[in-house]
C-alpha cells in the first residue's frame, strides 16, 4: 500500500484539471476491486451538472479522506480482517494539525496482486456513501451497484 500511495498522493497534489480518481481509472484500475471501481467510475461521471442536480457525488478524494491532501501519507497500522488486511495510513503534513483524519484501507488478494475493497472513515465507508448516491440518482441505469 505504501507504493500505491507514494505514487497517489503527488497525483492527488498535482496540478489536474480532473479528479485524481481518474488517474487510477487510466492508469492503474488494477489496485482497486471491481465492485469498488465501477461504483467510483459511476460516481466520478456523475459529475455536478450546473442545470440539474441528478444526485450527490463524492466532493473529497475518498483514497486520502480529504479536500486538501498533504504531501505525503504513510501506512502506519496493518491488521488482519475477516478477507484481507486493514491498513490505516496517516496524512504527513508540516501542521500536524492541520489534517487528522487517517483512513483505513481495505485489501484483499486478488490473483498477484493486493486490491482496495473500501475505505472506511470514522463515520462511514466509502461503499456505503457510493451506494446511498446511487439509489438516489435520478437515472435509473446509474442506481444499480451491487448495493
């Protein structure tokens, strides 16, 4: 995890017209599930529309649990979990008050490789909130996530 965040966060940092997200859709959808990047792709082009409002979308980088990211993010805790591994990563940044969220990854092994299934906050997971956007979007070919 610690590589995939090495190269994510200068991503996240950078200076993009786009959402980092994106970035992983092109470059690297191997790192996350499959589940986890169709519900992100469907969130990511439901973009806000100035006209219509069709449902909400993720306003944060829900790999970093922020708006803001700092430069670097580093693993800090790996536990064992029912199918995979928990990993919590912290945000490094020179005010350490400045971010204190620190999400907990979860992995699994699929084939060679490790796999994000869902980033958990302290109050939800990133599958929760992608699911409840979903089944109130307005389009119903948009609802359909394997909630």
């Amino acid at each position: 995890m610690q590589t995939f965040y090495d190269w994510y966060v200068p991503v996240a940092n950078g200076d993009r017209r786009y959402r980092a997200l994106w970035e992983v859709f092109k470059v690297r959808p191997e790192v996350l599930d499959s589940a986890l990047l169709g519900a992100l792709r469907v969130d990511s082009a439901s973009g806000p529309n100035p006209t219509v409002a069709m449902r909400e979308i993720l306003e944060f980088d829900p790999l970093l649990e922020s708006q803001d990211p700092c430069p670097r993010y580093e693993v800090v805790a790996v536990r064992a979990a029912a199918l995979g591994y928990r990993v919590t990563v912290r945000p490094v940044c020179a005010d350490s008050t400045w971010q204190k969220q620190r999400p907990v990854v979860s992995v699994v092994r699929q084939g060679n490789a490790w796999r994000i299934t869902n980033v958990y906050y302290e109050k939800s997971d990133l599958r929760t909130m992608l699911c409840e956007f979903a089944k109130t979007d307005k389009r119903p070919e948009r609802r359909s996530l394997g909630c």
